[in-house]
C-alpha cells in the first residue's frame, strides 16, 4: 500500500523523516520503503511559463518560455495541458531526475533548457498526461522538495495478509501513535439525518451468511466536478488519480478508514430496492471495466431487485459508475464475509482493492463510520443532500471473541518478563477493551477492526511485536534433548559427494523441472504439473541424466570439451494414476565426456574417456566408499546403448554403460563423441554404508604368484573366467587379474590369449609350489572345459 | 646348486658386469637393479632361506649378508668414482618448473556446501536431520500449516500443482507436520530439501530452491530460545560481528512471527535472511499435540540466499547453470 506521510500527519503527528519512518513501521512489521522523496532533486525548482508558443516543426510540440524567477529559458514541452501564465515544475540541465539526467538538448531544430515535468517524471505518480500544474500563488525559484516533498512524501508498505486494518491511514496512524505515545486523532463525522425524504430504500439479505451487513441511503442533488485541491493532493501523493468529486470521496474514504464502499448513480437502482443473493450458475454479469463474466452460484450479487448491479465487494456493473452528469446516487457500506468474496475473486481473476479489503476481513463496525464519512463529505464538497433514511440490515451482529491473556504464558512464550504496566497499555492502544481477571489475567475483547485477534497466542503476538522484538533476550543456553534413533538417516551423503569431487567429478545442481519430451527418454512416465511455468518446464525429471547431458552441451558451447560431471537429486514417477501413484526416489548420476588424460607435456597424445575410464572411476569410488569390489553385467536400459548393472554385495545398485546418442539427437545438443555415465541408487549406497565395517587382520605370511597363459575364442569375456575361478571357493586364492592380452594370427583365427595373475596366501603358514599346484591344475582344466580355452607355454 | 654354489654365480656375474664400468648412469642403474634391487639377483637368494635346514640358516644369512655388503661396496665405489660430473649431468636434465602430470579435478557445488555448512551448526547444536517428501499434499503443505484454502495468505506462495490437487511443496514446513504427526514430542529436527515457487526466472528469483526447515518443541520453549539458536546460527555463518536485527513478520503457522535481517555494510541496507516464529497452537491441534502442554519454535532457512551472501553471487539463476567456469570456484 502507498502511504502518505502526510496524509498520515493528519491523524498522528509525524515528527520523523520519512526514512525514520520506515525503519519504525518495518520494526512493527509493516516493510516499508520509501517510493517518492523529493528531498534528493537537485536544480529541480518551481517557475512559471511566461509564453507557449507552437514549435515550428511539430505539430504537437510547443516551446514555452519558463522563468524561474532570475532567468527565462526555451523549453520543449509536449503535453496538452501547458498553457502561459502557469505555475510549474522545471527541470533545469543539470538535474538529475529517476528517469534519468537532463541536458541541453534540441528537439526538432529548437533548443530546450530542462523540462517542465508531469509527476511520474518526479516519481510522485505514474501520471504523465499533462504537466504538474502547481497552485498560482506558488513563489517561483524554490527547490521543488521545499514545495513538494512535505505533500507528496510517500512510503510503499508490504502488508502482511492478516492485517486487513493496516491497508489504511488510520489503520497505520494507530500503529504510529502506540509506538510513540503521540495522540491518534481520528475524523469526526456527523449523523446525518435526512431533511426531505425523496426516497425509501429497501435492502433485502437473501444470503446473509454471505452479507451480514448492507447500509443503504439516497443522496441527491449531486454536483458533479473537480475534488477540492487538498483531497487531490492526498490522493495523489497515495497513489490514487483524482477524477471527479463524487468517485474521489468513495476512494478517500477508502484509504482513509480501510473501509470500501460503492457510490452507484441512482439511475441503476431507480426503485430503491437493493436485493443480496447468490448468482444463478451461468448468470452473465458485465463489470464497469467493460468484461463480461459467467458466473457460478457462490458468486455474490448486489441487484435491484432483478438485474444485477454490482459484484458484491469487487466491482460495480457496467453503468453503476458515477457519470459527469449524475445527479442522485446510492451509497452502499456493506460488510461481506470474506471467504465469499476471495472465492469470487479468485475465480474471475479480479483482486481490487475492495476485494482484497473484503476478503482479508473488513470491520463490520466501520460499515457506519464510513457510511456517514461519504454522506459528510458528499454535503460539503459535491452539495449532496440525504433524502432517505439510512437502512441499516444488520439481522445477526457479528460479535468479538473474548479471550483469556494470562501474565503467565506471555512469559512463558516470550521468554522474559514483559511488565503488566506495559501489557495494559499496548492493550489499551491496540483498542482491546480489557478487565483484569484471575491469576494475573485479562479479560480481552479486540476490536471489530482485527479479525486476525481471534486467541490468545494473538494478543500475545501483538504484546511482544509491540514491546519490540529486539527487547527480548537472546538466550543463549538452552536445555539439551538426546535422539537416540537415527539422527541422520542420510549423514554418509557427504562421504559420497566428497569421494566423487575427489575423483575429479564436478558436483551439477540441475532444475528438476524439465520438458515433457526430456522426462520421458528415461521411459519413464512423469509427474507433469497442471499449471506449468512454461511447456519446457511442465515435467518432474525422472532421471539426472537429461539434465547432465544439457550441461555437457552447455560447456562444450562455452569452450570446456573435457568433462567429468555428477549429481545427487530427487526423481519422480508417476507409476500409476493420482497423488498415491507418484513416486520419489533418490538417485546420483554421473558422466564422462571428451579426455581422461588432457594432452600435455607428459602425454602428448593425451586419452579419451572410454568404458574403462568410467569403470576405473566406479570402482575407485566403491573402494574408497565401501571396500567392495563391483561387478558388471550385461542388461538393457532406456537411457544406454552399452548397459551394464552394477551389483555390489549381490544387490543391484545401479548402472553404467554409454548413453545412447538417439537420446542426444532428441534433445538437439550439440555433443558428437560418446557420453559415458552411470546412474546409482542414492538409499541403496546408504544402505551399505550404514553396514558396520570391521577391521581384517593383515596376514603374517607371505604370497605366492602364479601366472596362467590361456588361449581363448575372441567371444570369451575375461570377467566371466574370473567369476568362474572365483567360484571355485578356494580360501588360498586372493585375487585374479588379466594382465597381458595378446593377438598374433599363430594363435588362430578369433582368438587371444589373457595372461591371469593368481595370487595365493594363507593365514597360518607360508604357501609352498606344493601347497598351490593341485588347485591350479583345477583352475587349468575347468578353464580348458568350460570355455574351450588351451594352455599357452 | 648348493647355496655356495649359487654365491659363486652371483659374484661371478656382477664381476663380469662391471667389467666394462658404463659411462652412463642408466646403464649402472641396471647393474645395481639386477644384482642389488628388491627382486635382484641377492633378493632371491634370501628368498630361498625358507628351504634351508633350520640349523644351516644361521651360517647361509651370514654368508649372504657378506655377499650383499661386498657387492654394495663395490658398486658405491664405481660410482663414487665416476664423479661429480655425471651426477651434475643427471641433475640438469631434470625440470622441476614443469607441470605435473593430469588429474582432472572435482568440485562440490556451493548450495551443497552451503547446504552441509547450515546442517553442521545446527547438528552441532543437539538438531537430528530428517527429510520429506518434495511432491505433497495440499493438507501437509497447507492446510495442517493453518494456511486456510480460503485465506489470502495461501497466495504468499505460488505453487505448482501436480495430479489430485497434490502440489511441488512450497516449502520445507510440511515435514514438520510429517515429523509431528509420527513422532511424539519433545523433538528437534531440521529439515533440508528443495521447494518449488511457480514465479518467473530471474536473477532474484527461480522455480525452485533448497530450504533447511527447523523445528524445536518441547514444554517451555520460548521466543528467547529461538532468538539465541537463530542468533548463533547466523554468526556462525556469518561471523561473529555481523549486525542482525528481529523483525515482526507473518506466516499462518507461526505466531509471533519474524524474520531476521542481515546488515550488509557494502550495499548500506538490511537484507533479509530468513523467516521463523514460534509454532501457531494450531498447528499443534491438527497434529494432535496438546497446545496447553507444548511450546515450540519453528524456521525457515533459504540457501540459495545464504551461499550468494557468503559468496556474492548475483543471480539465482548461476546455480543451475553448471557452468564449469562457475563450478570450478568451489
């Protein structure tokens, strides 16, 4: 909201700069920020034009001559409104003004010195259809902040949701006056009594659930014109255009008291019947900013008894509008309850500033005060006259809750303690009309102003806000509470991004949200949100590879060819229909792109990554991590064209292999070499490494080497010997390595030969040949069977 | 051959090798590898101690050690003979200013590290960690928060909305009433995950960022405790000088509410850190704890606005880009 500080001034003194003034409303927690001081503008001063004359080359240019009291300068000026004899606000060259710095400048063959301002280009308003005229008795030469800053001095405040009272002056004023003990003076307004009755209003409440309250009168012989110059500048320097007398006031009392209200020219309600109830479903409804809308039977409508005049709280119909020559009108001060009006709002997408009073719960008390404020200042500044009696439909009083504030949960809460003394009197300025109770209590009831003081962690909330939040002690020890279960189910993550960042891995952070043809090269189906930010980002990713791949292709396009990237994220699938379909699994995947070995004076030739760069880099990983060893084996994958399913511990915990590139040419990068990568299971890793690790004592004995030479068909996989030796169970037998593959044609044809190292140990004595033999002849002759493989000399 | 026998051999052919005294010390190299190394040709004969008698391996390791002594003699004094020239010569060739051989390098992303840093003060100070899910209902995103369907406070938060009106949480608070509905006070959690906010990319704002809830509630917990665990918090990860200040503020599910505001010297303003308040006795009746018995503070910590304070960072949006020029500064 645009407050006014001198709007404000006149309901609390205000005695602090304006920047002192935000400080203090943001500490009340009001954030504020100052949106319009003056007091900045340098060579900005006021004059006068002394002439206008047409510019020569343009049609709609003048050039006027501007004094400032010393000296007369040409200056361009392009708005409709410049006419001689006016009092102005001149920018001399040399100022500097939000929009920018104002220099000598020609415009079309004519030489300007400054600029006459409208008031966006002070940033008093977003106004710039004409200049800013000022008053004529206005003393030429003066800094314009002199003249201006005391009335247009503003401040933007971010109202919290649940304070609907400070969405106005007065609302603020009270705040202002509790803090610094200033008086608050509120308007006084007279009840005004009808003289001639013309008119006999009749409101109806057909839903008074949704309309609890509806205060109606006819003032007659309006005249229409211009506000006076005081209620102009206030509105204006709140943000508010002035635009005729009668809508001025609607909207003065508006930001004055909190309280909206509808002036309707009376020709829309000719039999002075107001008649409340719910829309019919597909009942149409055209609003006075000229859109048509359908509505739904929750809708609330202020109708004539038939036809609908208004959206209740939100907008007047088309025509209800004060026009220049309406004479007679009704005014409405209702109160609607606030559920009713969001959902109206809500589903036709208006948020006015009446809805958005309404629906954060107006004070239905304030239905009176405001009601009488408009009829006060339609008689003084647009000749109204009451020619009705005030209809007051008010079947069900909407009474305040009382609540029970005791002394000691304020402490309890608070944590120090707070006086009674200045309990009572931030009570007592807040309007909480209270008695003392027992036990060092109060017996409270809010104010009609604050729906948002319901209980007593409330009025509690207010005590302390009040008090000041920087009052309280920070305390700075503070009884201690064990966990005994887990107190980080997910603590060893760290472990596994530190031993990849370790392994030469960039960590990648990627947006989970992704194109729907992007979730879906996993296979996966994906939880597509309904109302998306846009179509590339309508999709939950179901796997961390998409998004790795972009950031290869990110790199390569910004100069970086050799890559090795990983993530830890969440993935989500939607595997079947609904909410309760949706699951969310926690995956680490990684890539490999372009050299292992970047070209350098070592290794001139530098290498490329390859599956066995990314399977070196696996390995590493699970034998730094978890001492295990992992074994690969052949399967298929939506996302790898070579896959393989990583088994550790006989649990499948991930896989690894080269992407394919169909998945590259769908997503249009520009990545030509393979992409090697792996996805792992994040909670089956956890798994494992939850297991205890026990020391292994270091054997005592020496080993003992065997080298076995086999010649073997091309087709046979060295992995699969060695899982077969494996196999044989032999406690003795330590590892089993390929060390030396050889292709000669005098092998034959489709044929290798793999050198294995063996190596054999045993935990109570030294191994002799004799000790290894019969175990290596039973190694030799299963190989010989099993894979039709010879001994080589 | 007898272990003497083999002692002659040996002997015989270091004679023979060093017969002709190479020039280069490469070639000398060899000689001491072949004869005098970890596998030469003295390694092995030890080696074979394990076969001899027990009472003849006293007299073969004596024999032995002679063999090795005298070979290691002889070698020292050829080279000490060939001078300080061709050590000088071996010395020049090597270039310590060169590179070092390749390893590529890794990284931790910042919201990563930023994320453990936030974690580790907290774990330090007695919080257990616990996670939730990132696609929730509108009940434990909303409605159990007191966040009201029907109260503009529901608009604070743009949200995405997935099948069943489920939604990508908005926040990390809907742990809390996962940690509250399964577990029995007193507890102390925090809760670090990613939220979503269907807002317009920009550089102060993304689709989504990474959150550490937390949540303390116990029977006499008080707006005093939560200014001394926040204001510990923030200096810690800030320094210890830092100037902060308490700032009345509004979410449905706390009551008081605040936020706490860092000042930043640089930019001469206050800048918002993040939000907290003591838990709305609401939220203790929908997750059926008894608001007369139980007290209890709860927080909200962005860090993606902690690590571009703590690294200057100015856009959001560098995040996400995996640029290895970005990547590389951590």
């Amino acid at each position: 909201m645009r407050l006014s500080i001198n709007w404000l001034n006149q309901y609390v003194d205000i005695r602090e700069t304006p920047q002192e003034l935000a400080d203090m409303l943001t500490m009340l927690g009001f954030e504020a920020e100052i949106a319009t001081d003056l007091s900045n503008l340098n060579n900005v001063v006021t004059a006068k034009v002394e002439a206008v004359e047409k510019h020569p080359n343009a049609d709609k240019l003048a050039v006027c001559k501007v004094n400032d009291g010393t000296e007369t300068f040409n200056v361009v000026c392009g708005a409709p409104n410049v006419k001689a004899d006016q009092k102005i606000v001149y920018a001399k060259v040399g100022a500097e003004l939000p929009g920018g710095k104002i220099t000598k400048a020609k415009i079309r063959g004519e030489v300007s010195f400054g600029m006459i301002c409208a008031e966006d280009e002070l940033g008093i308003s977003d106004e710039h259809e004409g200049i800013m005229v000022l008053p004529d008795d206005t003393k030429l030469g003066l800094p314009i902040s002199d003249v201006l800053n005391e009335k247009y001095a503003a401040l933007e405040l971010d109202i919290a949701p649940n304070r609907p009272d400070a969405l106005s002056h007065i609302g603020i004023a009270r705040e202002v006056s509790l803090k610094t003990g200033r008086k608050l003076k509120l308007p006084s307004h007279d009840i005004e009594k009808p003289k001639n009755i013309t008119d006999n209003v009749e409101v109806i409440l057909d839903d008074d659930k949704g309309c609890p309250r509806y205060i109606a009168g006819v003032v007659d012989n309006i005249k229409v014109g211009p506000s006076p110059q005081w209620m102009k500048e206030l509105l204006e320097s709140a943000g508010q255009r002035s635009i005729n007398n009668v809508v001025d006031i609607s909207n003065f009392v508006l930001l004055e008291t909190g309280h909206p209200t509808h002036i309707f020219d009376h020709s829309q309600i000719p039999h002075d019947k107001i008649l409340v109830r719910k829309a019919a479903k597909g009942e149409e409804f055209v609003t006075l900013d000229e859109d048509k809308h359908k509505l739904d039977d929750y809708h609330l409508l202020i109708t004539d008894g038939e036809k609908p005049v208004a959206l209740a709280g939100i907008m007047g119909g088309l025509g209800s509008a004060v026009k220049e020559d309406t004479t007679k009108v009704l005014i409405e001060s209702a109160y609607f309850d606030p559920v009713t009006v969001r959902k109206g709002s809500k589903s036709l997408g208006m948020l006015t500033e009446s809805s958005r009073r309404f629906e954060r719960g107006a004070d239905p008390e304030a239905a009176t005060t405001a009601f009488y404020r408009i009829v006060s200042l339609l008689k003084e500044y647009a000749n109204g006259e009451l020619v009705s009696e005030v209809v007051d439909a008010y079947p069900n009083k909407i009474l305040q809750p009382k609540i029970t504030l005791r002394k000691s949960e304020i402490d309890l809460v608070a944590g120090c303690d707070i006086s009674n003394k200045i309990i009572e009197e931030v009570m007592t300025g807040l309007g909480i009309k209270w008695t003392l109770g027992k036990d060092n209590s109060w017996e409270c009831t809010p104010p009609s102003y604050r729906p948002d003081l319901e209980n007593e962690i409330d009025l509690i909330e207010e005590v302390i806000r009040i008090y000041g939040y920087d009052n309280v002690p920070v305390q700075s020890r503070y009884g201690s509470l064990f966990n005994y279960t887990n107190p980080d189910p997910r603590a060893r993550i760290t472990d596994i991004v530190n031993t990849f960042a370790g392994l030469g891995f960039r960590q990648c952070y990627n947006n989970s949200l992704q194109a729907e043809s992007a979730a879906r090269l996993s296979g996966i189906k994906p939880v597509k949100t309904v109302n998306p930010l846009s179509e590339n980002l309508s999709d939950l990713r179901t796997s961390l590879i998409s998004g790795l791949l972009n950031n290869i292709d990110f790199n390569i396009k910004n100069g970086t060819n050799d890559l090795q990237l990983f993530e830890l994220g969440q993935v989500h699938a939607q595997e079947s229909k609904g909410f309760k379909g949706i699951t969310e699994t926690a995956q680490i995947a990684g890539v490999l792109y372009g050299n292992s070995q970047i070209p350098n004076i070592h290794n001139e030739k530098g290498a490329k990554h390859s599956f066995y760069s990314l399977k070196g880099s696996l390995d590493n990983f699970f034998l730094r991590l978890l001492g295990l060893t992992a074994n690969c084996k052949k399967t298929e994958h939506a996302e790898f064209e070579q896959s393989f399913a990583i088994t550790l511990n006989k649990t499948v915990v991930g896989i690894c292999g080269f992407i394919k590139h169909s998945i590259v040419e769908d997503m249009n990068l520009d990545i030509e070499d393979k992409v090697y990568g792996f996805v792992l299971d994040t909670d089956k890793l956890l798994n494992i490494l939850d297991q205890p690790v026990y020391y292994r004592e270091i054997a005592k004995y020496p080993t003992i080497e065997r080298d076995l030479n086999f010649v073997l068909d091309e087709a046979v996989n060295a992995g699969d010997i060695i899982n077969k030796i494996i196999k044989l169970n032999n406690k003795r037998l330590k590892s089993v390595t390929p060390i030396n593959i050889f292709r000669h044609p005098s092998l034959g044809d489709n044929k290798k030969s793999i050198v294995f190292n063996l190596v054999f140990q045993d935990n109570s004595k030294t191994l002799e040949d004799k000790d290894v033999n019969p175990i290596i002849e039973e190694i030799i002759s299963i190989v010989k069977v099993k894979f039709n493989a010879k001994l080589r000399a | 051959m007898s272990l003497n026998d083999s002692i002659k051999a040996v002997r015989e052919q270091f004679r023979t090798a060093i017969e002709d005294i190479p020039n280069e010390p490469s070639k000398l190299e060899k000689i001491r590898v072949r004869f005098l190394g970890r596998k030469g040709e003295v390694a092995k004969l030890f080696a074979t101690m394990g076969k001899i008698a027990a009472e003849e391996r006293a007299e073969a390791g004596k024999q032995l050690n002679e063999l090795k002594n005298e070979l290691q003699s002889a070698f020292d004094s050829i080279v000490q003979k060939m001078g300080k020239s061709s050590k000088k010569s071996q010395a020049d060739k090597f270039d310590y200013t060169l590179p070092g051989l390749y390893a590529p390098t890794g990284s931790i992303h910042p919201i990563e590290s930023t994320l453990n840093e936030v974690k580790d003060i907290f774990k330090s100070i007695g919080f257990s960690v616990a996670y939730g899910p990132e696609v929730d209902d509108e009940y434990h995103n909303f409605d159990a928060l007191n966040i009201l369907e029907h109260h503009p406070a529901r608009d604070m938060q743009d949200t995405f909305f997935v099948e069943d009106r489920a939604v990508l949480r908005t926040h990390t608070s809907n742990v809390q009433i996962h940690l509250m509905e399964n577990k029995e006070p007193p507890i102390r959690y925090i809760v670090p995950g990613r939220v979503y906010r269907n807002e317009a990319l920009s550089y102060k704002s993304f689709c989504l960022f990474h959150q550490v809830e937390g949540l303390y509630v116990d029977k006499n917990v008080s707006f005093a405790e939560l200014k001394g665990t926040l204001d510990y918090f923030v200096r810690r990860m800030f320094g210890e000088n830092v100037k902060i200040r308490f700032r009345p503020s509004f979410f449905p599910f706390t009551e008081p509410s605040a936020e706490i505001d860092l000042w930043n010297p640089e930019r001469n303003q206050w800048l918002e850190i993040l939000g907290c308040g003591m838990v709305n006795p609401k939220v203790f009746e929908n997750v059926g704890y008894d608001p007369k018995v139980w007290h209890g503070y709860a927080f909200g910590i962005g860090i993606e606005r902690m690590a571009m304070l703590k690294y200057k960072i100015k856009d959001i949006r560098d995040f996400y880009r995996n640029d290895v020029r970005f990547l590389e500064q951590f």
